[in-house]
C-alpha cells in the first residue's frame, strides 16, 4: 500500500477482551515483543501491509487493511498459544467507521476494564511506535492514530473521565490497604519494572507510606535505576527465589510466556499475599490453592466499585461527545485526501487547457501567468469543497472547466 491512501471500508479490528474471557483465556492470546516481530514479517504473506497489534492485561486486538477480518485473525495466530477457533469463537471484529469509533473509545478509556484508565494510550503509543519502526504504519493509519491520540488528550484534560486515582496499579495498592492494618512491617517485592510496574512501584511508595520495598528485573540497570530514584531497595535477579521467600507482599508486572513463580516454589513458604498484574499470568494460578497463599491477579483487581468509579461513569456522555467532534475532523480529513487523485487530474488538466491553442481565448490571456495560477486554484478549491458536500463526479468535472474558463476570459 505504501503511502497510497487505503480504502476505509477495508480496515478491520478483530479482538478479545476482558468481557468474554478471563485473565488466564486471555494470556494465551497475549503477544509479546518477539512475537509482535514476526507476525509483522509474515503479514505481507497473509496479504496484510498495514497494521498494528495492542495486547495489554485488558485485551489484544489486531488493527490493519485486509480484504477481510480472517485475514488479520490467521495472521494473529500464527504466534499465539491459544487456538485461532477458540479467538474466532470469542473474538469481536469491526470494519470502516465502526472499527475507527472502537479504537476511539479504547484509547479514551471507555472500553477498558477500569473505566477511565489512561494506561492504555502509553500502550496504543508502543504499540504504533513498533509496527511504525517496522515499516506497517502508513498514511491512514498514522493520521488515524493522531486523531486518536488528540481525542484521548481532550478527553482527559476536558472531562472527569480519568479523574481520581483509579487502575490496575493503583487498585493493586488499594487491595494491599485493605488487607493489611500496618504495612510497614510488611516486606513488598516488586518484579518487573516496566511501565506497569514503574506506576505500581510509584503507588506503593505515595498511598502505602513505606519504603520496605524491593525491585528486581531481569535487567537489573532498569530496577537499580528506578530503586535510585524512588529511593528503594534493588536486588539481583540471581536472588530472586530467595527474595520471594523474604517477602510477605508479592507483585509481579512482568511479560514472561509461563509463570515465574509456581506453586512448588510456595509451598514450604510462609503466609504471603500475591498480586499478578501479568498477562498472560507469571504466577502460577494453583498457587491460590495453598491455604497460605493469597492469589489475585486483573479480573479481581478489576471489580472495585467506589465513589471515584461512580464519578466517572457520570463523564462518560462528555467523553463520547469529544470522541465524535475528532472522528467527524478525521473523516472530513479522509474524505479531502480521498479526492486528491482527482484534485490533481484536473489541476493537470486545466494547465493543459491553458497552454491549448484550440482555446485562444484561454491560452493568450496577458501576463502575469500567476494569476492563470491563482485562477486553477481557485476552481480547485471551489471544486474541493463541492465534492466534501456532494461528490457528483464527472459532472464536478466539467463543471471546474467551465469556471476555469469563464474565470480567465471575464
């Protein structure tokens, strides 16, 4: 496709989400780095040259151009561990203005989990930034993705739908409250600093007043670094069994493909509460069957209904009303690139009645030749703005020579 601007009625999304499956359903569709790489380099196989994939805790859908959605579904699929008739048989798909109004709503928010949670648009960023870097973003999509963003940005700064302190994280924290009258005899292990885990680590310390807190990552720079910054505790990667049978409270934010803490690693250990803010899970699921283990993970998370939820849910009329003003600027966008073939035929052509010697009356007007410019762009623009109302096609077309012409000859 290239920077060829794409036919809308071609563009597709088809996902999972938290409201047909659960956290560990969703786990075998989750795509990871590696896997994100090379559906991008089968996708031209498939027939697909446009993309973009999110898989976050909530979801993964797949974004792109096809003739039809079953082409990004077996795309997909090829990578996940999850069965493609088990996604067809729970997955969603939506074309044109339907997919574009959805992508709208999940970058706002008012798809996620959690009403409100702002999270997302970090993960439609990287999500773009990747297949952008592997060359899968192309004119449409970009500009679509810009709008998007631009939406997601008014909404939060115009409206109380993200207001208060609501998320996966943030009601991570919550729970640890409620569990726990002291915390700070408690002794917090924080695995995986990414993104997630950097704004949990940042939870804990500002609501849980304490600094009992551990980080370790496999890149162990990354959580030296944020321990440095939060002024925190950081350990080695090497110790990381040790450090999970130290530890009272367990977080786990990781990306891993299988569990990192299994049920055999917690059974000799003391009472311990863990937090898996993974998908798919990095704590083995059966581990909740040890009368000493308690397990939650993002569907539990999840069901917190408080005043701020509440607050938020009465901002949701505002929200879908920025949502439409930015999809009505993004088709009126559409729609003006969509005639530029025709826009630029024209132009072409009206030059060339111009410089024609069968219209003298055109052709011999007196310099200065500029105004013969300012004359075509005037009935381009004329033409342009009939066409986003209207668009009669060859009648537009006659129609702009014939003010061409008795625009230079008045």
């Amino acid at each position: 496709m290239g920077n060829k601007l794409s036919d809308i009625s071609k563009f597709f999304i088809a996902g999972i989400n938290y409201k047909k499956t659960d956290a560990a359903l969703r786990g075998r569709f989750a795509v990871n780095t590696e896997q994100y790489k090379t559906i991008l380099s089968l996708a031209p196989r498939y027939g697909v040259n446009e993309l973009f994939i999110l898989s976050t805790c909530n979801r993964t859908e797949i974004y792109g151009f096809a003739e039809d959605a079953s082409q990004l579904i077996d795309l997909l699929c090829t990578q996940t561990t999850g069965p493609k008739e088990t996604f067809i048989g729970l997955a969603y798909t939506k074309s044109g203005a339907d997919a574009i109004e959805h992508l709208f709503h999940v970058a706002a928010g008012l798809d996620s989990q959690i009403l409100g949670d702002y999270e997302i648009v970090g993960q439609i960023k990287l999500a773009v930034k990747f297949s952008r870097a592997n060359g899968f973003i192309h004119s449409f999509a970009e500009r679509l993705v810009n709008y998007v963003l631009q939406s997601s940005k008014s909404i939060k700064n115009n409206t109380e739908l993200s207001g208060g302190t609501v998320s996966v994280s943030f009601a991570a924290v919550q729970f640890i409250k409620e569990r726990f009258s002291c915390i700070a005899d408690k002794k917090i292990l924080l695995v995986g600093t990414g993104k997630i885990g950097r704004n949990t680590c940042k939870n804990l310390v500002d609501y849980l007043d304490t600094k009992n807190i551990t980080l370790i990552n496999r890149s162990e720079n990354k959580a030296s670094c944020l321990a440095k910054e939060m002024h925190l505790r950081s350990a080695s990667y090497h110790d990381f069994k040790e450090e999970v049978e130290n530890s009272d409270i367990i977080i786990v934010a990781t990306n891993a493909e299988r569990p990192i803490i299994t049920k055999a690693d917690l059974v000799h250990s003391k009472e311990k509460l863990l937090i898996d803010l993974s998908i798919p899970n990095n704590i083995e699921a059966s581990a909740k069957d040890l009368g000493h283990i308690t397990l939650v993970n993002v569907d539990d998370l999840s069901k917190i209904n408080d005043a701020t939820l509440q607050k938020r849910q009465a901002e949701v009329p505002k929200a879908k009303n920025i949502v439409a003003e930015h999809i009505a600027e993004f088709m009126e966008w559409y729609e003006m690139r969509r005639h530029v073939p025709v826009l630029k035929a024209v132009k072409t052509k009206l030059n060339e009645i111009h410089r024609c010697p069968l219209f003298p009356g055109v052709a011999t007007i007196p310099p200065p030749f500029s105004n013969t410019e300012q004359n075509i762009q005037r009935v381009i623009n004329g033409m342009a703005s009939k066409m986003r109302r209207h668009n009669q096609r060859g009648c537009q077309y006659i129609e702009a020579i014939n003010d061409f012409i008795a625009i230079s000859i008045s």
